[in-house]
C-alpha cells in the first residue's frame, strides 16, 4: 500500500483571516482565558447559529489573553468580521459577572495586531 501525500492548498484558495482584538470591561479583572472563550462562543452561536459560527472560523486565541489590560484576539474570517463584533455585543456575562464586550481594532497579521492593541 503505497501513501500518497497530500497537496497543500494554494495561497489564492485559502481562507482570509482578520484577527479582531477585543477589551472586556467589568468591575472585577478576569484571569481565566478559558471562561472569556465560553463566552464569546457561546453569544455567538446565540447570535451567528451553528452554522454562521462554523462559515466564520471562529478561533479565540486563548494564548493572547491579556489579563491586565482585560484584551484578547479572535481569528476570525475576513468575510465575517462585522457578523462576529455584532454577536459579541450580545455576550454580557462570564462567570455570572456582568461584563460588556468592545471590539477595539482589526488587523490581516498577528503580530500587528498584538503591537498595536495589546500593548
């Protein structure tokens, strides 16, 4: 049995990726990444379906959360990008702590977007 590898995919029919930097406000800090990714899948599949979330790829990157300064990124695709700030109005709970979502910038590379907004 012979294994063939498999072709990548072109850079022209990959998917476009944003990374949309995002601020929790709240009266207590949130230390835990894990419980801000909760809920920003879960106001988005609220909000965006199933189906919407999965067409957005929708990616919390755990690793970029930045406790002091209450930031975070979400990959998401380029197309979706309006669709996912408009779900993440809707999350207004972590923890059962009343908490408001702010979409502060988008950026087309990683490392932009952790200079500019993380920092």
């Amino acid at each position: 049995m012979v294994k063939t590898k498999l072709k990548p995919v072109l850079p022209s029919l990959r998917e476009k990726k944003r990374y949309l930097v995002f601020e929790v406000i709240s009266k207590e800090k949130i230390k835990d990444a894990n419980m801000v990714s909760n809920a920003v899948w879960q106001c988005s599949q609220q909000f965006l379906g199933q189906l919407g979330a999965a067409k957005a790829g929708l990616m919390v990157l755990n690793n970029k959360w930045n406790p002091e300064l209450q930031r975070g990124i979400i990959k998401v695709s380029h197309k979706h990008v309006d669709a996912v700030r408009a779900a993440l109005m809707f999350a207004d709970k972590i923890d059962n702590k009343e908490v408001i979502f702010k979409s502060i910038g988008v950026s087309g590379i990683l490392n932009k977007a952790e200079r500019r907004y993380l920092n």
